[in-house]
C-alpha cells in the first residue's frame, strides 16, 4: 500500500512538470516567419493606414540613374507603353538599392524588405493630379535586397547609323519644305524607358538621310530636355512650355505650301470627355472618352484636343503623323483632314507594346521604308507592287502584318477620321498613301 502511494506522488509531480513545462512553452513568444503578400493587398486605397509596416516582397526590378527602382509583379509590363496598374509595381526607395548595379542587374528578380512611407521625391509626387493618391507609395528598403534571379545589362541608347550603317549611307540635299516635331514625354524617370529616346533617334536619322529634313527644321522635344547622348539634339523639355516654344517656332516659320512630319512615343492614356478642352468631340455619340498623351515630371496632360490645337496651329500642305502610344487611334478622328496621313500602333482600345531598344510598331515601319530591318539587319522587302519604290501604304502593311504583338495598328488617309488596319492601293483608304513614298 505505502509503495503504490509513493508511486501515485511521483508520478503527480512528474505530471505537474510536464504541464507546467509545455505551459511556460505555450507561453513563450512564437517567432513566425512574416507571410509575403500580394501587391494589391499592399497598394490600394487604403495603404496610408499601413504607413509603417514592414513588408517582403518579390519582383523585378527596373533601376534609376538616382539609385531609386520599381519591383514590378510581372517584368512583361515593362513593355506596355500605358499606365501600368498600381496595383502591379511597387515604388522604391534609393535606400539599400545602390547595392544593386544598374548596369548588370535589369529586370533581377529580388526578395526585398520595406516599410510602407509616402514618397518624397518630387517626379513621383506630380503624379498624384493624374493618377490619384495611391501613386505616392512607396517602400523604403531596410535590408540590401537578395538576388533570386540575376538580370542582365539595361538596353542603351543606340546610334542606328552604327546598328544599321545603310540608314545613313543615302546623301541628299536639304530640302527647304519640310519641318519635323518628334515628341516623347515619358512621365517620370520610373516609366521613361529608354526604347523612347531610341525610337526618335532612329526617326530624326531618317528625316535627314533617307527624306532630306534639314536638321534645323526637326524639332525635338524629349523628356526634360536633356538627351541621353549626342546621337540626337533636344530642344525643349517635355512640358506645356516646352511644347508651346516648340511650336512657336514652327508656327513662325512653316507655310501652307510645306510639308510636316509629326511623330509621338511615349505613355498614352485615356480620361472623360468632360475634362477635356472641347467636350462631345468624339467619333460617335456614345464615346465619352478622351486619349490622352502625358509630359515629362508634370501634373498636367495633354489631351487629344490639345494635341488638335496643337496641329491646328502650323500652316502646311500635308502631315504624315506617326503615333507609338497606347491608344494612340483614338487620335485618328481628333487629327483627321484633308492630305493628312495617320498612322497608329494600337487602336483607341489597345495599349501598345514595345522591346528592349524599340518600340515594336514604329520600328518595323522603319524598317520596311529603309529596305533593312532595324533590329537584325536583314533585307526588308515591303514593294508589294514590284515598282521599285515604297509607298506609305505599301510600309504600313509590312509593318502591320509583321506586327506579333496583341496590338492592331491602324492606318487613315481618306480625310473622314475612321481608321483600318488593312489599306490597300484601292480602297477608301490606302488609296492616296499609295502615292506618297516616305516622309
């Protein structure tokens, strides 16, 4: 009896241990791993509640010369040439980037810790009139960022006489009728990619060595005003002023016997028509909306009535207009007219895409004008007809049929607004383009 006691006491006490000892376990604070969330569970509406966290994230990371970036969820939005949903990238901070080499590490793919803060930087900030307060996020890295898949070296601005050697082996005199104004906006350093600056630098080679464009007669208006090199002078920034002394100078020296060359790159959007300049403008009774083309580092946007205003200012005899940015056909109507000649890479409903060094569109009508195409050098034949020459029409075609991209380009002659993706030398429009061969 008095061992089976001693018993039943030992193991009441060893009880007791182990509940008391699982008890301080439980009690003890529990480290869990913090849970990655998604960038649209991050950046919404209601991020401003959330200033302060700490959050891990993964992306792919396109740098900026100040040591700031942008983690984007999927690294093909890079190539949209429209507003990127804010729920889809995530501003960054230069702090804990400059580890990151610029040079090496476009498009990485990184794991990275951040706290959630409004941002300070003032090309950021100008975003908040056009895009809403949800553009002022930003993360602030506390950690150097792991590297889970390395990048590879950030396209550069390309000289295409060295690229392509044949562009600038045609010799010409200067003609004295024709002007050029080659705009590209780009937003803000995040969003200014550098396919951009080599889209205008292959147009203006072609004004002048293939179309004879005397250099003083092409105006360039890029960004803030400052070229990525010296492949290409830049006149004015990227801004209503800079546009406005851009067209004052044109405005002063084209005459209605001229011909003008208007080309755009750059981010295009979409707003309401009742913010714009002229309201019920548009195509149809039912289209209540505007395109819009962004500046440079601006909380202002040009619409596409100002961009009406702005064509209507010049005097000339025709305008060829060539437009890269998404929803760039819904300019096809605003801009319609007599001898005016519009091509687009998308239609008013579409983003366009571009590569690493150009935008798609703009590059292949290039190439089919030039004979050679402007990425791999090879021979481009667009002479449909066998007349030894290439027409407008001829070069739109070849662009658009070569064109991969989910982006339908658009194409308008005839004077009456409404655009096709397939002109022909007989048909309502291809018609006159048939019988103008470049720019």
């Amino acid at each position: 009896m008095k061992f089976q006691i001693q018993i039943l006491w030992v193991l009441a006490i060893t009880t007791s241990i182990l509940f008391n000892a699982c008890k301080e376990k439980e009690d003890d604070p529990v480290k869990v791993e913090e849970e990655e969330k998604s960038y649209k569970d991050i950046k919404n509406d209601d991020w401003r509640n959330h200033i302060g966290d700490t959050l891990e994230l993964t992306g792919f990371i396109k740098l900026n010369d100040d040591g700031s970036g942008v983690l984007f969820i999927d690294k093909k939005d890079v190539d949209i040439n429209g507003l990127v949903d804010e729920s889809r990238y995530i501003a960054l901070g230069s702090e804990n980037l400059r580890g990151l080499k610029k040079d090496s590490n476009y498009l990485s793919e990184l794991k990275i810790r951040g706290v959630i803060r409004a941002t300070t930087l003032e090309e950021r900030q100008s975003l908040r009139e056009l895009v809403g307060d949800i553009s002022q996020f930003e993360l602030k890295l506390v950690e150097t960022p792991l590297v889970i898949t390395p990048g590879t070296t950030p396209p550069p601005p390309i000289d295409p006489c060295v690229l392509n050697p044949s562009l600038c082996s045609f010799a010409g005199q200067a003609q004295s009728d024709r002007y050029a104004l080659l705009y590209s906006g780009g937003m803000n350093p995040d969003k200014a990619y550098i396919r951009y600056w080599n889209d205008m630098v292959l147009y203006y080679n072609m004004l002048i060595n293939l179309y004879e464009y005397d250099p003083d007669h092409i105006i360039v208006v890029y960004k803030d005003g400052v070229g990525e090199d010296n492949t290409m002078p830049v006149d004015f920034a990227a801004n209503p002023a800079g546009v406005n002394q851009a067209l004052t100078i044109l405005e002063n020296e084209m005459t209605e016997i001229d011909k003008f060359f208007f080309f755009t790159t750059n981010h295009g959007g979409t707003r309401s028509d009742n913010g714009s300049p002229a309201v019920d403008d548009e195509s149809w009774d039912g289209d209540n909306t505007d395109e819009t083309i962004f500046y440079y580092n601006s909380s202002s946007i040009a619409y596409d009535d100002d961009v009406v205003e702005w064509i209507e200012r010049l005097s000339f005899k025709s305008m060829i207009c060539v437009m890269e940015q998404c929803f760039s056909g819904g300019l096809i109507y605003d801009l319609r007219g007599e001898n005016r000649f519009v091509m687009t890479a998308a239609t008013e409903t579409q983003v366009s895409y571009g590569g690493a060094v150009y935008d798609d569109f703009v590059m292949l009508l290039a190439s089919a004008l030039i004979g050679t195409h402007q990425l791999d050098n090879t021979p481009v034949d667009a002479d449909a007809n066998n007349d030894g020459k290439v027409s407008l029409t001829e070069a739109f075609r070849w662009a658009s049929d070569n064109d991969t991209r989910d982006e339908i380009p658009q194409y308008e002659d005839s004077g009456e607004g409404f655009s096709v993706s397939n002109p022909t030398p007989n048909g309502f429009d291809g018609a006159a383009g048939s019988e103008v061969f470049g720019f």
